[in-house]
C-alpha cells in the first residue's frame, strides 16, 4: 500500500502551529532535528509524540507532500514558507482522524533512540531463543549489526538459563508487557517476529496484511514499541529479562548536547554573558540553552532569568491575544524580553 497518511500527519502539525512558524518546522520535528528552537516547538505546541517519528523522511520528500496538499487544495501558502490549513483542509483532516485516529502512545520525544535499539534486541532474542528450543543452528541473524549480536551473546552467558526455561520467561514476559500496554494492536508487532518456523513480515508486508497506509503501519509500530518501553520502565520488577533488553543503550533523548555544557558553565555559577564569552557563542544561542533546559527539566527554576511580575504579565497577555506568537505578546508586555517569554512559555506553556 502507498503510503500517504503523513501527509494528515503534517496537517495535523501544521495545524497545532496555528500560523506561527513556517512549514519546514513541521519538517524538522517530524525528521528529529536536535536543535533549541525544534525542541522548543515540539513542547510548546504540544507535538512532544511525533519527534523524530519520519526520520528517512527528505527535505525534497516532504516538499512533494506539500506539493500534493496544494493542488488538493488542503493548504494555502499565505508567506513564503508560511502555510494555514483551508476548510476544506481542515475538514479533510477531521474525516481522515475519525477514520484512522492517531496513535494514542506515540511518545517520539521520549523513546525515539531507545525504541530502534529495543527493536534490534528484542526480533534477534526472539528468534535465537526460537532456534534454541529447535537445536537449529543453520539460520540467517534477522538482525545483521555486529553491536546487537555482541548485546545478544553477552545477555546469553549473563542470564544462564535453560533454553526451555528462557524461552518460557521470554514469551511469558513479553505476554505480559503487551497486555499491560493499552490501545494497542498487538499482532502488528507479533507479524514481525521470527521463530524457528516463521518468517517475519517486513513494514511494508505488515502494511499490506492489516490492509493499513504503510506510514500508518509505521506509527503505530512505533506506538507499541513506545508503549512497551513505558510499561517496562515503569514496572522493571516483573520484567527483568525486558529490563535487560533495554540495559546499556542511550537514554531517552531529553537535550542536546550543548545545552548540557551551559547548564554544567550554570551550576558552578557563570551568568549567561560569561558563559557566552567563554564559549564564543552569542549570548541569544545560550538564552535558547536556557529555555531548552527548562522544558527538558520540570523541577527548572526560571526565578533568577525572569521576575515573578514580568511572569504574571506574561501570563496574562497570553490569556488576551490567546497565541504563543511572541510578536504578539511582546506588544502587550513591552518591558519583557523576548527572552524572558520564550522561557515563561517553556515553563506555563501546556497550562496555558
């Protein structure tokens, strides 16, 4: 089956953006561009599920989408780069969700690293568990990157079980995990698996069993890899063979990585000039650390960047003009800096 369901999906954040950042910020949340301002954008506008989940996806892939919604006439190019859903979009967009709902355990933001390795893992044990129980040894790896077979020998000599009594854990485990996993469609995963006796389906085979778009597939793919991994997290006791599968890799993602030097260059007290100056970057590069910092941490104290008046006022602008426009807020909050409301926002921007 083609796959055109990313388009809804890019309708769909291109409508939460609501006219305030061009298209191609849908773009880079939807490729996991790991920067201040895409990661800022995904917590603002409350599209934390769908980072990083087309990373494949072009600049000219997704130029070609929009191309298609124009001449459906879903989109209208107001500014250059500047798009707004039409009604018949709109509408468009409504009929397609009520038909094929979004995935309601996407979680990109959280899990997009974690999930592709957990993936990795999880397929090979499965099928070398599988084989085990066989005694066959003539087969093709389902997973071919050296890391993963060194994960897997390695799980092997530290778990020393029987083969039978792994096998066991293994399918009992990942029962479990999956029926304590909620809106979910388990067999999509389950067709995917290989054993001793079957082979399992690529993405676009899965697609074609389930008769789903292949970028529906794909999400919800994801949301049940990120629905397992939360369940997993939540309660390692009684899955410590899971648990396992997900021992030693990346954490989830939560900053980029120059954002955690200035927050280092914070804690032993250098100001935001200092620590511009001492790293050679401009002092806005460093205020977007700040705000990327505070939506990454919710226990983030903005009391020394920004008073508790100036808050309030912000606050209450965002209540009047009902946007997340800076533009706009800084018309009724003149004495803010741009700053100072990028960072209230990061912090009272869901409750708001």
């Amino acid at each position: 089956m083609f796959g055109c369901y990313k388009k809804y999906v890019i309708l769909y954040c291109l409508q939460r953006i609501a006219d305030e950042r061009t298209i191609y910020s849908v773009f880079h949340l939807l490729n996991g561009k790991k920067s201040s301002q895409t990661i800022q954008d995904a917590f603002l506008f409350q599209l934390t599920p769908f980072f990083r989940v087309y990373p494949a996806m072009t600049r000219q892939q997704f130029d070609q989408h929009l191309a298609e919604m124009r001449k459906e006439k879903w989109i209208l190019e107001y500014e250059p780069s500047q798009y707004r859903l039409t009604d018949q979009g709109i509408d468009t967009l409504k009929e397609q969700l009520t038909k094929q709902p979004l995935p309601q355990n996407l979680n990109g933001w959280k899990f997009h690293q974690l999930s592709v390795v957990f993936w990795e893992r999880l397929s090979l044990l499965v099928q070398v568990v599988s084989n085990l129980m066989s005694n066959n040894l003539s087969y093709l790896p389902i997973q071919r990157k050296k890391e993963t077979h060194v994960w897997l020998k390695q799980f092997l000599q530290e778990t020393k079980m029987d083969r039978h009594i792994l096998a066991q854990k293994v399918y009992d485990e990942l029962v479990d995990c999956l029926e304590n996993s909620s809106n979910i469609r388990p067999q999509l995963l389950i067709s995917r698996l290989t054993g001793t006796d079957a082979i399992g389906l690529t993405k676009e085979q899965a697609a074609v069993r389930f008769s789903m778009d292949q970028d529906y597939f794909d999400l919800h793919f994801q949301s049940i890899l990120h629905s397992m991994l939360a369940v997993i997290k939540e309660k390692p006791v009684p899955f410590p063979l899971l648990n396992k599968v997900i021992q030693y890799t990346e954490t989830e993602f939560t900053m980029t990585h120059s954002a955690q030097k200035t927050e280092e260059l914070l804690q032993n007290g250098f100001t935001l000039e200092e620590i511009a100056l001492y790293r050679k970057l401009k002092k806005n590069t460093i205020e977007d650390h700040v705000v990327e910092l505070a939506l990454s941490k919710p226990q983030f104290e903005i009391e020394s960047f920004v008073s508790a008046d100036i808050v309030d006022d912000i606050l209450e602008a965002v209540k009047k003009v009902n946007t997340k426009q800076l533009k706009h807020i800084k018309s009724i909050v003149p004495h803010a800096q741009y700053f100072e409301i990028r960072l209230v926002l990061a912090v009272y921007g869901d409750a708001q």
